[in-house]
C-alpha cells in the first residue's frame, strides 16, 4: 500500500512537472501572422498582458483585434508607445505591446523562471508529503 501511495504521489510529481515544464504557445491561427518574424516575438505576450494568454490583451493587441490583420496601418503604429513602430519592433523581434520591450532592449522572458520556482514548489510539496 505505502509503496502504491509513493507511486501516485511520484506520477503526480512528474504530471506537475511536464505541465510546468510545457511553454505556452501562440494560438496557430494567431501565429500564422507572424511566420516571418524573429521567433522572439512568437508568444502569448505578443497580445496579451500575461505569458498565460489571460489577462486581457495589451495595446498592441487591442490594436491587432481592432484592425483584424497585419496591416501596413497597424505596422506603422506605434502601440505601446516607446517610439518604435510595431514593424521596427516585430523585425527586431522586441513586444510591441510592451513599452519596457524595443530595439537594442528585450524583455527577459520569465516563462523559464516561473518554471524553475513552480518545479521547485512542487517538489518541496511532495517531499513534505512523502515524510
Ligand atoms: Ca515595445
């Protein structure tokens, strides 16, 4: 019995951590837009406010949803206001929606952080448990 218990409790263990592990993706019919552009750009906070896809859409995804398409209008906007023009920012793989992201300074991408601290949570869980 005990050792069937460290067995669920170890599959739950590495559940946790291939999901934690998993980056998210841009949704492809979103993503099909962006097929030219540096892959740097190709995640969820391209639109939106958080890495999960939630939080609403930042300004340069309202501004996506509201033109519809890669528009030269939209490429010549600037959406974040950081004086880049989205164009400028998607060729040099920077976040248009985001003013802290531009050509010659990224935002670090904390996906693989948030991974890290997730994965080391999970495991000092269980290792409480298994005691
Ligand atoms: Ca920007």
């Amino acid at each position: 019995m005990a050792n069937r218990n460290m067995f669920v409790r170890l599959m739950i263990l590495v559940a946790a951590i291939l999901l934690l592990a998993y980056p998210a993706a841009s949704r492809p019919e979103y993503l099909k837009y962006f097929k030219d552009f540096p892959d740097e750009i190709k995640k969820c906070t391209l639109c939106h406010v958080q890495s999960s896809g939630y939080g609403g859409l930042n300004p340069f995804g309202r501004d996506f949803a509201k033109i519809g398409s890669l528009t030269p209008e939209l490429m010549q906007l600037d959406s974040d206001s950081d004086r880049y023009s989205n164009i400028e920012e998607l060729r040099a793989g920077t976040m248009p929606g985001d003013a802290n992201s531009y050509p010659g300074k990224s935002t670090p991408d904390f996906t693989a952080d948030l991974t890290v601290v997730g994965l080391l949570v999970a495991a000092g869980i269980i290792t409480r448990k298994l005691k």
